[in-house]
C-alpha cells in the first residue's frame, strides 16, 4: 500500500482553497489539508466556514479531481475558549471529507488545555474527525513529550498527537521518545527538513518555520528517525514554506519538487 502524500496549506499558502486543490493534483498528490482558520492575521483569510461559495467551489474541485482532504487547520485552544464556537468550523471539515483537525495549544493551564481538548475530541466525534495537538515550542505544547502528557490526560479515542519535524526537532525532541507513545495516536505527520543549527530566538523560531523550510534531504533533521519511528502508512503532509523561492517559483512546481524529495526519502528508509 502507497503512503499517503498530502499537500499542507502553508506550502503553497498564496493559493485559495480551490486552486489548492488543483495544485495538489497538478503536483502529484491524493490528499492536501486546508486552513479554514487563518493562524496569523497576515496571512489570507477565505470566507470558508459554512455553506459559502468558496466552500462549494472547493468541493467541485474535489469531486473533479478525485483529491481528498486529510486535515484541516487551525483550532486554536486559548485560555478564554469555548470548544463549541468550533461546531461549524467541523461541521465544514466534515463535509469536505476531512478525518483530521489541527490543534494548537495556547494555554498555560495545562489541566485545563487537556479538558479543552477532551471537549473538543467529544464535539468532533458526530463528524468522525480526530483533533490532533501539534506541539510547537512557542506554544503552551511546547514539545512532544509534553504533548503526549496532555494528549494522555485528555484520554479520547478520536485524539491525535502530530509530529511536525521542523517543531519536534526544535523543542528537544527524539525520535526514540516515539515509541512512548500508542501507534493510533499517530494519525499523520507533518515533513520538511531545516538546518541542523537551532534559531536561538522565538523570532528565529517563528520566521524558519512559517516562511524558511528546506526540502527533506536539504538540511539536518532526523527525518528517517521520525519515519521509521512510527507506523509504516501513516499519511504524510508535506509542510514546506519557502517564502523567497515563491518569489519567483510557482505553487505547482514547488510542491511537485517537495513531493519528489518526500519520495525520494521513503524510498531511502
């Protein structure tokens, strides 16, 4: 069986959902994930929660391409959060095919951000969609082993736990801390490569992953330790911004270069 490869939104973050989903065909992939909630005030914002025409033009493009959704993006879990605000942001993930909702954790409480996030597994369980906490080291989940502790406490059947290599290498991780944790826990990861050198600030942090990853095989993170760490056909979303190269590369031509550097690297495993 084929892995999965998934085209992420913020590899090609300039296109709107529609045209992700025939850049993602163009490119050579069977799934993408879409941001439905923009996770900066920078970035584009798509009137896409609900019956909008945007979210009826993406699922044309859909059912034209034969592309299906793997994730969707970014529920924030904040201090002040009611989980049942993020009904209709489900309820449209679940009508566009998705299994899978990215989660941030930003809450210093962590008693309380694993109850969020038990709440919010159990709001999502009607659409069959599995919330999934991305540690990130700016975040109140800052790395893996921290996230697999509220993951844990959160104690769901539909819960995920993702792994965005760039993330899982700057918050101190290791490959070898995988096996702590269940198998299904693991629904999909997230690829890219960086270099071996840590940004010192959160600003250096912030900038690398949101605009300045590498292809996989281009930098130093321990990618064949992260993939021979989990299950054999866990889905991979290809997660590369590449700000400066987008000045002057198309979408489609970076993300086709990104899945066959992703290939290149599971077949090397």
């Amino acid at each position: 069986m084929e892995r999965i490869l998934s085209l992420a939104a913020l590899t090609v973050l300039e296109l709107s959902p529609p045209r992700m989903v025939t850049c993602a065909r163009d490119a050579g992939y069977s799934h993408l994930g879409l941001r439905l909630i923009p996770a900066t005030a920078t970035e584009p914002a798509y009137d896409t929660i609900g019956d909008t025409p945007l979210i009826r033009e993406t699922l044309a493009c859909l059912a034209d391409t034969g592309i299906e959704v793997l994730d969707v993006e970014i529920l924030r879990l904040q201090p002040d959060t009611n989980v049942g605000d993020f009904q209709s942001v489900l309820e449209t993930a679940a009508r566009l095919g998705a299994r899978n909702a990215l989660v941030a954790g930003n809450d210093a409480d962590e008693a309380r951000l694993s109850d969020n996030l038990a709440a919010l597994c159990d709001v999502a369980t009607p659409f069959a969609i599995a919330p999934c906490l991305e540690p990130m080291p700016w975040t109140d989940a800052r790395n893996f082993a921290q996230g697999a502790r509220i993951v844990a406490n959160a104690a769901r059947p539909n819960i995920g736990l993702l792994i965005d290599a760039i993330h899982f290498d700057r918050g101190g991780s290791f490959a070898t801390e995988i096996a702590s944790v269940p198998p299904a826990w693991l629904r999909y990861i997230q690829i890219c490569d960086a270099p071996a050198e840590r940004p010192t600030t959160r600003e250096g942090l912030l900038h690398q992953a949101r605009s300045e990853r590498l292809l996989p095989g281009d930098g130093g993170l321990d990618l064949k330790g992260i993939l021979r760490a989990v299950p054999a056909q866990t889905p991979v979303s290809i997660e590369i911004p590449m700000a400066t190269l987008a000045r002057t590369m198309p979408a489609v031509e970076r993300a086709r270069r990104a899945a066959e550097a992703t290939r290149k690297l599971l077949d090397s495993l």
